[in-house]
C-alpha cells in the first residue's frame, strides 16, 4: 500500500465551471442569496465536483505504472458525509494498492470529513470512442418536486465539454475515459435537476463500469434513472441509473424547503391594533425568520418599523410590502452589519429609533468532530459581540445626544440552560452576548436590554432532514413582545 496526502482548493469560478460541465445549475450551489435559506445556509460545491477534484489531485501514476496494459475504471464507490464550500482547503489522503489495481480516498474540510471514495480499475476493457455531445448541457431550471417525487424516472442525454473537463481536471483525464467522465457528471445532473430535483441533497454514488452492461439509451448518448427505494422518514431516494457500459445507484435526500412565516393578516389578528404605537423600530435583520416575524408583529401593532437585509433585497421588499399593503408602516434598508460606519447610519439618524431587535446571525454551524473549534466560536463572536457592540457604540453617541432612551432586545438561547450536542460555541458566544449586554446597561444609563433565553423556532436556521421540535416563531416573540414597553 502507498499512502500519499495533500490539499487544494476549489474557486468559486471553478465551482461555476463546473455548473456549466454538468448542467447542475440547483441554487444549492449556484444562489448565494437562496441558498443562505438552506440547511447550510450558504453554497456548496457539488459533491461529484469535489469527489472528481480529490481523484484529481492525488497521483496514479504509480498505480498506472504497476500495471502492464493500461487500466480503466471498473468500479467507483463515494459517500458525501459534509458539505464545503468554495474557496476551504480541502485536505486529502490517499491510499494506493497496486496489487487490487484500486484506491481509497479521504477528504476533509476543518476536521469534517466530506469525501469517502473507493476506485478500482481493471486492464482490458474496449476503447471507448466517446458517445455524447461535446458541448455544455443547456441550462435549465431545476424540477420543484415533493416527495414522493412525481417525475421519478427518465433519460438524461450525456454532454461533455471536454475542453472544460481537461481545464477542471486535467490529471484525472488520464485514468477516466471521457464517456465515464459523461456519464459520472450526468449522474449529478440527474439529482440537482431533475430527481429529486431542487430541493435535493446528493449523499451517495456506487458505479459499476463493464463492457458487459448493455444499458438501456437507444444510442449510448443517454442515461436512463428510476427511483427504486423510498424512506419517508428521513426523505431518502435511492436512485437506480444505467447507460452503456454504466450502471449503479446514486443515495439522495429531500431536504427541507425555506420556512415560510405567518402572513401579515394572519399576525395583524394577534396584535392589539396600537399595543407598539410609541414604538419606533429597527429591525436588524429582518427580511427572514424571527425577524421578520417580529417586524410583522410590531407593525400590527402600530410601530414605525424600518427592517434591514445584508443580501436579499427581494425578501425584504416583500416583508416590507406585505406589511404596508396591510396598512403597517415598514421601510427597508440595506446594512451589512460587519463594516459599520457613522455613514452607514445615516438612514436611521435621520429619526432615531426607540427599540433596536438584534437579530443579525451567520448561519448557526454546529460542531460534532471535536470539543472546541475556535474558528466557529470566532464567527459567532463577530455577529454576537463584535457587531454588536460596533452598533452600540454609534447609537449611544446620537441617544446621548438627543435625551433619548434606547431599548435593546438581543435575543440569546436556551442552549445555555439546556446544552445541545454540537451547539456549544454558539451558547458560550451567545453567554458572552449576554454579559455585554449586562455591561453596557450598567455602563450607560439611558440603555436597556431585554435579553430572554429563546427556544430553537422553526426558521430556516433550524430546518433539517430529521424534523426536529421548534416552537413556532410567532407564539415566542408575541410573548417576549409583551414584556417590553
């Protein structure tokens, strides 16, 4: 056995690349904005670019070398256990058993594993002369579809651009013959696009490669899939798909969609109609979730309510419109939290607000591979402490200046009452939150802070594939609302 290690990274623009290569275009990994409302809260590299990316960067030649006619790939087994997102290291080791003609490959993203790949090869096998489309695949929106999915079967034609595939993969062309590379990015056309489609997380591949499997495409160009096994539990699809020379399963999964939040109407008929009129509000963070649960219930309520979005202009264009075609008072502005300025203020400076809800947050990563990972428990601390505090600092200047008290709701976790495998950097962060806001309170008069332990909420921060208990955003914050004045 040798044993070989090393690390790459893939770019973002690679990562398009390969959107094009393979006509996987699901926003998963295309749609910042979008793909922020997902289980991972931001995009992620296709699994079989990663997995094709890997085997690409780890030398064969000695495998290639040990063996007296050239190999061809027979076999190719892969499990996705974790995400990565374009520009990590990825770290690789790869083992070599020249004797089997066969290697197994690891890979890792900060201590996750994200790759699980076995390859055997095989001398013998007829040159293939490469039956697909040299062009990209066209782009084309991804199938929407529930679960069980109507659509679970089809041919999906086979493209490859090979002139992409040699730029993305140039050292791997020598152990897979361009109809294998065809049919193996094909496979992740098969589950972004069309089954289970847009809402699909792909977990698995197994590939068998022989002279002997006939396939079912009247030309060879074609792959033909048909869903073969359901678990409505977890949402799980087991894949079948066969092509000329080709055949195998690929594992996916149904993942959740956005969380959609109670419409205006609906809030509008919990709230006494001026129970929040003295209120003038901003809402950090408030074009999504919690957020935009609490901005809908303030409004109800009879505050002047300004919401802020750092990406997704749209979903707060909407909040804010469903609010005033109710009759509400809303207004929308653009703030990145995470480079505040004096100028970034001027918008709110103009009135100040008398109520400031924090609800800025990255996505909340848990961490199931070691005690501590500081790198996670750093990203927290920008949003919960350092941001935080930036927007405390500008604001006390005009509140001091003006007379004015300024109320703060900084919503915390239950967490830290009742510890959750995995979320411990986000308790201690939000535990520090929680100190600063003793702190500051006791620092300057004219702030107060309201900061309650909250329960997880259904929110898309907390969608996953096994259905977890959340309390509904709308029952929490109605009931926190009615402690402050």
């Amino acid at each position: 056995m040798l044993r070989q290690t090393g690390r790459y990274i893939i770019s973002k623009q690679q990562s398009d690349a390969f959107a094009e290569l393979s006509g996987d275009y699901n926003p998963l990994h295309v749609d910042a904005v979008y793909a922020r409302r997902l289980q991972f809260g931001h995009p992620v590299i296709h699994g079989i670019h990663h997995l094709l990316a890997t085997w690409n960067a780890a030398n064969f030649a000695v495998l290639q070398h040990s063996s007296a006619a050239p190999l061809y790939l027979s076999e190719l087994v892969a499990v996705f256990p974790n995400p990565v997102r374009a520009g990590q290291i990825i770290e690789y080791c790869c083992e070599l058993f020249p004797e089997q003609r066969s290697a197994a490959i690891s890979a890792f993203c900060e201590d996750q594993k994200i790759l699980s790949l076995k390859l055997k090869f095989s001398v013998g096998r007829t040159v293939e002369t490469g039956v697909f489309l040299p062009v990209y695949p066209p782009k084309e929106a991804p199938l929407n579809q529930n679960f069980p999915p109507a659509h679970d079967s089809g041919e999906c034609q086979l493209y490859l651009n090979r002139s992409c595939a040699e730029k993305l993969f140039p050292d791997l062309m020598h152990y897979v013959s361009p109809q294998q590379l065809a049919q193996i990015v094909a496979c992740t056309r098969i589950v972004g696009m069309r089954c289970p489609g847009l809402n699909s997380i792909f977990a698995g591949i197994r590939l068998n490669f022989s002279d002997d499997i006939a396939g079912s495409g009247s030309d060879g160009d074609e792959i033909r899939y048909s869903v073969t096994y359901l678990d409505e539990r977890v949402k799980m699809l087991k894949i079948d798909v066969e092509a000329e020379g080709m055949k195998g399963m690929l594992d996916t999964f149904l993942r959740p969609v956005p969380v959609k939040q109670p419409t205006y109407a609906a809030v509008c008929s919990t709230v006494p109609d001026a129970q929040f009129a003295a209120q003038r509000a901003l809402i950090v963070g408030g074009s999504r979730g919690v957020g935009e649960v609490t901005a809908k219930l303030l409004a109800a309520g009879g505050a002047d309510v300004i919401i802020t979005y750092h990406q997704g202009l749209e979903e707060a264009k909407n909040v804010a419109e469903e609010i005033t075609d109710g009759h509400g008072c809303c207004q929308v502005a653009a703030l990145d939290i995470n480079t505040l300025s004096a100028q970034s203020l001027i918008f709110f400076r103009e009135q100040l607000p008398t109520h400031i809800y924090y609800f800025a947050s990255p996505h909340i990563s848990s961490n199931r591979s070691k005690i501590w990972n500081t790198a996670l428990f750093n990203q927290f601390c920008q949003f919960y402490l350092d941001a935080f505090s930036n927007l405390m600092s500008l604001y006390v200047g005009y509140a001091a200046q003006s007379g004015m008290s300024l109320t703060i709701f900084y919503p915390s976790t239950i967490f830290i009452d009742e510890p959750e495998k995995g979320f411990t950097e986000y308790a201690v962060a939000k535990g520090a939150g929680e100190i600063l806001c003793r702190q500051l309170a006791a620092k300057y008069p004219g702030l107060r802070f309201f900061v309650p332990r909250l329960p997880r909420m259904a929110t898309d921060q907390n969608s996953s594939i096994i259905p977890v208990k959340c309390a509904s955003a709308l029952n929490v914050m109605r009931m926190e609302l009615d402690n402050i004045k």
